[in-house]
C-alpha cells in the first residue's frame, strides 16, 4: 500500500466521522489530551502537556435556567476570583440574557500524565489536570482549579507484520474520579454553571483504542477515546464524547548516533458531542460535531520528548447559539525511562 494512499485513507474516515450526527462529547472544553498525540512506545514515561483553547459566545443568548452570575470564588477553597467592576451582568455559558456584546473565552488545560507498564501486555495512565479559565465580556471572570483525575488500564499487543513494519494495538477502560471541585459559587453564592467546575462530581467512565503501525520513516496512528458521563447530586449532566484522531507522522532528520530526530505529522480530528442537562434540563445550545486538521512537530532527543500541535478548525456544526472555537495550540514535553 503506498504513502499517498494511506494519507487519503486517513483523511476521507477523519471527514466521515466529522460529519456524522453528534452522539457523544462534551463541552468542547472538557475531556483529556490523551488523544491528541497517540504515540506510543514501550517505555515508561512521564509528560507535561497544556492544550490553549479560544471560544466566543454570542451576544444575546440565553440560558435554560435564566439569568446566571458568572464570578469566580474559592476555586481551590481559597476564594481566588476576578471581577473588574461593579454591577456584574448576568452571564451564562453559551449565551448571555444581558450582555450586549460577544463574550471570548480563553481556556488552558495543562496535564501531568504517566505510562507504566507491568510486563509485556498491561499498562496503567494515571492523568492529573488543571484548568485554567478566563473570559472576557461586559465584565472579566477568572477560575483557577485541579480537575478529575483519570485513571486507564490498557491491554499492549505489539507484533512485526512483515520486516521492518511494526504494528502495536492497544485497548484500554478507565474512569475520572471525582475529586475536583464542582461546587464552586459567585459573590452571591450562587454556584456556577458546571462547565465552569473544574470538577464534574462523577465518576466518568473513559474507553480508549490506539493503534499505530511504524514502516522505516512513516508512523500511522489512530486513536479513540469515548467519555461517558454521569449526572451528580445537582442533576448536572456534561454530555458523553467520543474523539478520533488519525495522523501520519515521518522523519524530517534522523540520527540514532546523536540520539536526535525531527518528526512532522499532519492529520484530522474529528469530535461529537451530546447534548449537555443542567439541572436535568437540556441546553439546547450544547452538543456539537467538529473536525480539525492537525498539524504539529516532535523534537526527540535521547529520552527527552518535545511536542507543538495546532488543531485548525475545518468543520464546524452546533445549534443556534452555541459557541464558536478557533485554533486550538497543544505544547507537551515527555521523558520516556
């Protein structure tokens, strides 16, 4: 099977899936990195990796259960917040009842993640995260918090399909643990709206297949991790998600006596999204479909892994009033032992 013909493969399921009607993902915002760079070797390792995204919100939207405060307040029990002026508008996630103007989002998700392997055939991530939120409207708005952790146990098989070719499987089921906060309020008292939680208060149940075949300078991953998601004691239910993402990477500079490699990957990743209940009330500006095309580089040097991805956004379909995302940024450094 030829290059060229892999790549076209690749592409045309990617834009498959993208357009497929949303069955599961949540808010674009949540949901781990583990997908978004599905190399794998069988190493151990330990990676730092903090995805940067942008949404805007229209003006003049609306949110199912009225009006809602949007201010931060003790994100890790401490009352951090930031709130710029008197008189705070009436914001809600994906729209807003009072503002007269967009509202930008920027959200940072940084993860500390390790890969152990016990033998040949089993290996355990366990996923720390952190999120950063601030937005931007008729007033500002800060959330600092630890998010879930997660915690998957993968089946390894990895065999030689012909000299020089190598195919590695992996199978995996795991779950977030609910031990981020998911009740924070506003200078009222009022809890937020649960997208802005850095905790979700279930136990989310997370499934993950990879698949990557190596020949000589060409890597072909694919990588799918489905959430689904519980409802907690307020009767919030973030809508269950399934990511793909498929790429092909190729060696630009290779010297195994130096120990350095420059690897490019070009590829698609296709998102779907539920729609989300508040208060067991559906949003209906929530739940989407997406694909974006993934571009990005990795600088290896001995155990020392350097990662930069953007993911540009091609494909795009959500009900009136929901958010719309630019280009997301991945940056992510690993050492493998």
């Amino acid at each position: 099977m030829s290059h060229p013909f892999l790549m076209r493969v690749v592409f045309a399921a990617a834009a498959i899936l993208a357009a497929s009607p949303a069955t599961s993902i949540a808010c674009d915002f949540c949901g781990c990195l583990l997908g978004i760079n599905p190399y794998y070797t069988l190493s151990d390792r330990i990676t730092l990796t903090m995805l940067w995204q942008q949404a805007m919100h229209p003006a003049g939207g609306f949110g199912i259960n009225g009006p809602h405060l949007k201010i931060a307040a003790g994100a890790f029990g401490t009352g951090y917040a930031a709130l710029f002026s008197a008189g705070a508008p009436r914001l809600y996630h994906g729209g807003s009842i009072e503002s007269t103007v967009p509202t930008y989002e920027s959200r940072g998700t940084v993860e500390i993640a390790m890969e152990h392997h016990f033998g040949d055939h089993l290996m355990a991530t366990g996923i720390l995260p952190l999120m950063l939120l601030d937005e931007r409207g008729d007033r500002l708005l800060s959330v600092r918090g630890i998010g879930d952790p997660s915690l998957l146990i993968h089946y390894v098989a990895a065999f030689d399909l012909a000299p020089g070719t190598r195919a590695t499987l992996l199978a995996g089921a795991g779950a977030d643990i609910p031990l981020g906060s998911d009740n924070l309020v506003d200078a009222r008292g009022v809890r937020l709206d649960p997208r802005l939680q850095p905790g979700s208060g279930t136990a989310d149940l997370l499934g993950n297949l990879r698949g990557i075949l190596q020949k000589e300078k060409w890597t072909l991953a694919v990588d799918v991790l489905g959430r689904m998601n519980g409802v907690n004691s307020y009767g919030d239910r973030i809508g269950s998600s399934l990511g793909v993402t498929m790429d092909v990477s190729r060696d630009i500079v290779r010297s195994n006596q130096d120990l350095f490699a420059i690897v490019g990957t070009a590829g698609l990743r296709s998102e779907m999204a539920a729609t989300d209940r508040i208060h067991g009330t559906v949003d209906p500006a929530s739940g989407f479909t997406a694909a974006y095309a993934k571009l990005g580089t990795q600088l290896v040097y001995s155990d020392l892994r350097l990662t930069f991805t953007a993911l540009i956004p091609v494909y795009d379909h959500r009900a009136p009033g929901g958010d719309s995302e630019g280009t997301r940024i991945a940056a992510g450094a690993g050492f493998e032992f």
